[in-house]
C-alpha cells in the first residue's frame, strides 16, 4: 500500500474549507443582501471536483487546480474593494484558493512521480 501524500488531505480540507467559507459568507457573516445572497451559488462549481478529489483522481486535481484561481480572484478582488468583515472574508478565500491551489499542484506532481 502506498503511502497518501499530505498534498492529498491539504487540497481536500482547503477545498472542503472553501465551500463553506464561501456559503457561510454569503449566507449568513456577511450577506450582500440581508437574509442572504444569490452569490452562494458560486460554491457550485466547487461541489463538482470534490468526489473525483476525494477519491485522488490526478486529471480531477488538474482542472481543480485551475478552478480555484478564479476563488482566488474573487477574494483578491473584493478583498482590495471592500470593507469590515467581508474584506476579511476576501482575504481568507483568496488564502484558501492559494493553498488549494499549491496542494493540487503537488499531489499532481507526486503522482508523477509515483508512475
């Protein structure tokens, strides 16, 4: 039996961590809207990886990996353009993405190397 890398529990708590980040912001910590925001749907897109991650499918971690930059623009973003509490929201999404990001890339790159 192989050993998992940490790359593999590293992209699955970030992403995991992402999602709900992602709805807890936008439902509850700081909503656009009182009572929650449509913009909880952009978490979709992140349900779509998490099996094929979960299971360690190396091409699931390459387009995920690519998914995530678009969290990270976000969060960049609305980091930089807003205020209070959601700025620090920003900031931790754009941080998860980053982590995500990097931890895909080395699961990828280990898995290479295993074959």
């Amino acid at each position: 039996m192989r050993a998992t890398p940490a790359s593999y529990y590293v992209s699955v708590i970030s992403l995991i961590a992402l999602i709900f980040l992602g709805l807890a912001w936008e439902l509850t910590l700081a909503p656009g809207r009182p009572g929650g925001s449509l913009l909880a749907l952009k978490i979709l897109p992140l349900l779509a990886p998490l099996f094929g991650i979960l299971r360690g499918k190396v091409y699931t971690y390459q387009w995920t990996s690519m998914l995530v930059l678009a969290y990270f623009a976000e969060g960049a973003v609305r980091g930089w353009s807003e205020r209070g509490l959601s700025a620090h929201l920003a900031v931790a999404e754009a941080m998860l993405a980053v982590i995500c990001f990097l931890a895909c890339i080395f699961f990828v790159r280990a898995a290479q190397l295993r074959n």
